[in-house]
DNA sequence: TTGACATTGGACAGCGTTGTCTGATTTATT
DNA sequence: AATAAATCAGACAACGCTGTCCAATGTCAA
C-alpha cells in the first residue's frame, strides 16, 4: 500500500498522470532496487531491462540518474520506516519494544544495505542524515523511553546506540550472505548482542 | 616498515627491480588507498595523478585495474594485521586485550572502511574470506580465549562476535566522520559497547 | 661510463555510459 | 471514437575510462 497517488518520488508532479505511467514507475524504483543491491553502478539500461521498460521510458519519469536514485532511496526509507513503524515502537516495555522492532525491520533493512553504501558516498553527511529522519524519528523516542527507564544505559549518546544497533543489523545480514553463520540463529544472535551492547554498564 | 622487497605485490616478480621503481610501486599503492577512500571508483589516471607518476607508470607496474585493486587490498590487510599484532592479542586478560587491540586497531581499519566496500562487491565471498585470513588469525584465538575463561559469553559463535566487534568499529568511525558525535568520546563508546556486547548474559 | 631499466608525454582505438531527439505505435481517458 | 499521454525502437553526440603503444629522456647499478 504505498501512496504512490498523493506525491510522487520524482520530479514529476504533474497531477494527472495516466495509469500506465504509475505502473511504470513503479516497475522501474523495482527495478533499481533490485539492480543496484547487486551492482552500485548498474547503468541506466540494465535498470530499464529489468523493468521491461525501454530506456527512453525512464529518462520520461527520471530526468537524471541522480533524481532515480533520489527516488530510490526515498522510497527505501519509506519501506524501512513502514516496517518499522508497524512494529510499534511506542508499545510496551523498551526492552521487548526493541526487541519487537528489530525482528520487524532489520530484513528490510538488510535489502537496502547496499543502496546506503551508494547513498553515503553520493550524499553530504547532512543530507544522509536529513532523509533518514523518518526512521531515525521513530527509534529515538524508543531508545530515550528505555534509557528513562533505566533499562538502557545513559552513560552514552542515543546517537552511538542508534549508529550501532544499525550497524550490528547489516553485520547480521552481511553474516548471513556470506553463509558463516546459519540464517536461523543470526536473528537470535542479533537480538541478544543488541540488548547486551544497550544493557547498563 | 613494510616488506616490499621481500615479495612484491603485484605480478612482477622479477627478482631485480630498480630502488626508483619501488618508489614509484609504493607511491601508486599510497595514492590509491586515498584515492579509492574518497571515491571507491577512482579513476587510474586520478589515481596516477595522486602519486606523481604518469599514467602509464602505472600500467608498467599493474598490467589491469584488477591487479592494482588486488595489491590494495593485500596492503591494506597488512597494514591492519600490524597494528592488531603490535598490540600484544595474546597477552594478559583477554577483556583488557580486547580493548587494547581495538584501540591500536580501530583507526586503522577505519581507514580501509570504503576498500572493503569495494571488495566485498568485487570477490565472491570465499576470497574476501581467504584475503582478511591475517587479521582474523589474530583475532579468533582472543576471542576463544575469553570464551573458555568464562568472560566472553559462549552461547553466540565466534564469527559472529567478530563480525559484530567490526560493525561496531565502522560505525564509530562512520559517527565520528558524520560529526554526530564527538571524536573524543567516541572511542571510550565503542570500547565500552563492545565488552558489554561480549559479557555473558 | 656504459648499458639496461624506468619514466615521461602524448597519442590512439575500443568500449560503455549518459542524456537527447525523433517518428511511429500503443494505450488510457472522456 | 477522438484526443492526449505514454511507450517503443533506434539513432546520435559527447564524454570518460581502460589498456596499448612509442619515441625521447632520465636514472640506477655495476
């Protein structure tokens, strides 16, 4: 259920785009995902084959290869920040808050693993940070809650426990597709060292 | 002092090299390892430029980029298997080791952070795993250690402990290089959250 | 000093990429 | 059925990069 309707990702706010257009867009954000977690310099024309789309098609919707990526990484952080946020991080005790939320989040996350290795390296560290508000917003108040609570340890930043509860998430998935650890136990793995990295001192 | 006399790093083992084409081999590494740190497509002739040699110096040394990337590489991982030896991992209490090591070490790999970007998408799995051998020689049996002395919990694989104490030591480079948080403390956290990511639950 | 090795500066072909354009064709909308 | 929007198929120029080559010059080693 995306909201692929109110507000497009590219620049094209036109209001009235045919039905055909949106399919193709949608097709083609796809087709980036996937073409650049293989490759973070797939061409334009790799990307429009995988969308079955000619490349002229994609030029139509995505001026510049920039405003795809744009585009792309808009609508990563909108599927991370709904899977996230789907997990209710408001609810319950921090601990099992945490808990809850990693489990929710951290495949999708791991999908988009490589797409934040081309971001950061595109981006000023401003930018990075301003378009990872959506779901920077919704762990912080977690982390705050649990820290108020004495179930975290305030001894350091928020800013540190995020960076490194995110951090131990791809090192999950980066475990996980080299095949050194068997997938099944890597969420566990996971969850335990977070919750012992933020356990008080 | 690096041992670029000994066994050389690309193809070339011709057994006499001229004393300036050792120069010249060392400057393109060191260029590169800059280079590629700031854009992990770096151009040769960027590349070249950085070193103070032509372009095709740098071919007369590395017949492809391929082999260039690949003495990169093994330099890299040498330069961080000394400092991580350098700091003694195999003396005294495994948990003040722990620390010592990571501090000696962190920069250093910090360093190296964008190269390993780039191998990971570069070689299958098996080579990254073979390549980093001479850092994680020095690391399993630290680990192991704390494992049998009862002060490193055991229920979590050691591989995924190390990739774990990696993750955690790119983010803080990461943080300090985004300006989130200061640099100072930033090593007291990583040091800190990594002992209590390892304490037995 | 001499001869072999190394570097320079420049030119070159081949390739893949981005971005533009055009004219014909298909498809959605009313 | 008519109109406007979108896609297709393909060509095109401009650019940067890799890798090769060469003739002239500089530098090391014995």
């Amino acid at each position: 259920m995306s909201n692929t309707k109110t507000k497009s990702p590219a620049r094209a706010s036109a209001r009235k785009r045919r039905a055909d257009a949106e399919r193709s867009i949608a097709s083609i954000i796809d087709a980036a995902l996937e073409a650049l977690a293989l490759d973070p310099d797939a061409s334009m024309a790799e990307i429009a084959r995988r969308a079955g789309v000619v490349r002229a098609t994609v030029y139509m919707h995505f001026p510049t290869r920039e405003s795809l990526l744009d585009a792309v990484m808009e609508h990563a952080v909108g599927q991370v920040a709904e899977a996230t946020s789907g997990a209710e991080p408001t609810q319950g005790e921090p601990e099992e808050a945490l808990e809850r939320v990693l489990r929710a989040t951290w495949h999708k996350l791991s999908d988009f693993h490589t797409l934040l290795a081309i971001n950061t390296s595109r981006l000023p560290a401003s930018e990075l940070h301003r378009r990872h508000e959506p779901v920077m917003s919704l762990f912080v108040p977690l982390i705050e809650r649990g820290q108020e609570k004495g179930v975290f340890r305030s001894d350091l930043p928020v800013a540190w426990h995020l960076a490194m509860v995110r951090a131990i998430a791809h090192a999950a998935s980066a475990e996980v597709r080299s095949g050194r650890i068997e997938e099944s136990s890597v969420e566990d793995a996971l969850i335990a060292t977070a919750l012992n990295a933020l356990s008080p001192s």
